[in-house]
C-alpha cells in the first residue's frame, strides 16, 4: 500500500509539472507528453505491484508454483504481470487517468480493475 502511495504521489506531480511548463507551445507539449508517458510508466508500476500481489491469491498460481523453483517463480511473474502491465493502458482513457492522479480512491479502483480484467487472460496465455 505505501509503493502505491508513493506512485500516487509521483504521478499526481507529474501530472502538475505539466501544467507549469512554460515557453513556446512545442515545449508545453512535449512537456505534457512526458508526463503523461512518466504517469502511464508509474500506472503500469502499479499495476504490476497489484498483479504481483493478486497473482499470489490464485489457488491455480499457488499449485502451479510448487513446482518451480524461486528463480522460475520470479521469471513466470515477471511474464505474467508484465503481460498485465502492457495491457493496462489499453483499457483506460484520458478521463481515467485524470481521476487517477487527483483521487487515490479512484486510482486504487482503477488498478484493481485493470488487474482484474488481464490477470486471467495472461496467466492462462502463461501456462499454455
């Protein structure tokens, strides 16, 4: 929970940083565009976080770990919620991401919600 604070407050500054970005409108720009790209880089970190933490949850991950040593366990977590990562902003919008850096109760729904749509999808993509 405080990894995903502390994300929260990084994205919420990015997300300001952008706003203060003075000069010609070329540099606003590319001012905006970085930090949507640093936000969608600190969403997708806490996605992952969440994956990894919903992945131990899943009786079919458990039994599925039982045969893996700790470097295998950490290579398949490593596909399975990168695979959750990378699909992660292809389900939100601007809108999405707007509340997220303003409302922490949002942000930690809109994760949850992220994760929970991709997570099977990736871990039965994993396993076959």
């Amino acid at each position: 929970m405080k990894k995903l604070l502390a994300v929260s407050a990084m994205m919420a500054s990015i997300a300001l940083t952008g706003c203060a970005a003075t000069g010609t409108t070329a540099d606003a720009s590319n001012t905006v565009g970085t930090a949507t790209n640093v936000g969608m880089n600190i969403f997708r970190t806490a996605v992952d976080a969440q994956c990894r933490s919903e992945l131990e949850k899943q009786n079919a991950w458990r039994i599925a770990r039982v045969a893996m040593n700790s470097e295998q366990e950490e290579v398949a977590k490593t596909k399975i919620c990168g695979c959750v990562s990378e699909q992660a902003p292809q389900q939100i919008t601007v809108v999405d991401m707007t509340n997220a850096a303003l409302d922490p109760q949002y942000r930690a729904q809109l994760v949850t919600k992220v994760v929970a749509k991709s997570l099977q999808t990736c871990y039965a993509s994993f396993t076959k």
